[in-house]
C-alpha cells in the first residue's frame, strides 16, 4: 500500500467516514500524525488496521472507553485480561437479552389487548404507560386482574 496515505484513504480502506478518523484522534484511539510540507497529514497502514479494530469492537459491543483498555492489552498481549473482558461483555449482553426478551413480551401483550380487546375508555397500551412505571408488570397486573 502507498507509504502516504492520507485521511481519506484510511477513511475509505476502513469503511468509515472522515469525521470517525477525527473523533477517534480527539479520543486518544489513534494518534494524529504531524503535518508534512503542503499541510497534509500521511497515515501508515497500521492506522486502518487499527480503526478496523476500534470498529469490529464497537460492533461486539464495546465501548470506546473499552475498546481504549483493548487497545492497551493488544500492546501487551495480555491474553487473559482480555479474556476476562469479553466475559464480562458477554454477561452484559446476556443480561440486555433477557431485558429485550421481557420488553418484547410485554409489547405484544399491549399490542394484543390493543387488537382483540374490546375497547375502553382509553388505549391499553396508553393506560399501562400511564398507571406503571414498569411496564412489564403492567401488563401482567392487566392479565391477571381481566381474568378475575
């Protein structure tokens, strides 16, 4: 690859835009090279390597916070600590999971209620956002107090 290669041309090879480059620079994610004669700044094939790295990270979940300790440990190759850090993403995915899961189960209840209940004075899906601050326990109060 061209030993100059300039912002756009990382931007590009790394599949992201210009801006990315530059707000991952003002994160500390990558360093900034100096200025050449002519006002240009030349990147090395690392740095797009680099930034597929940042970018692959965030698409696995973690953040730039994370995805900065990451980049610490690749330098070390500290095996197990990242080992111990995709574990910890790991539960916190798993945890957001069940989350969705109960989100989603409870939305359908609300849909449901919407599309086959007879209709009161006001939309269930409404009402169960008015009456309860945890939605999913809306919901199942709803259930169990229609089939009283």
């Amino acid at each position: 690859m061209d030993t100059k290669i300039t912002i756009g041309k990382v931007a590009a090879a790394a599949d992201v835009n210009v801006e990315t480059i530059r707000f991952y620079q003002r994160r500390g994610l990558i360093a900034e090279p100096p200025k050449m004669l002519g006002g240009f700044r030349y990147y090395d094939a690392g740095t797009i390597e680099r930034v597929r790295f940042i970018k692959r990270a965030q698409t696995l979940g973690f953040s730039l916070e994370e995805v900065h300790g990451l980049l610490a440990l690749q330098q070390t190759n500290a095996c197990k600590q990242t080992h111990d850090a995709a574990v910890l993403k790991l539960q916190l995915v798993e945890e957001r999971i069940k989350d969705l899961s109960r989100i989603r189960k409870t939305l359908k209840k609300l849909v449901q209620q919407c599309e086959t209940g007879p209709n009161t004075v006001s939309c269930p899906i409404i009402e169960s956002l008015s009456h309860s601050l945890d939605v999913g326990s809306a919901a199942t109060d709803r259930d169990s107090s229609a089939a009283k």
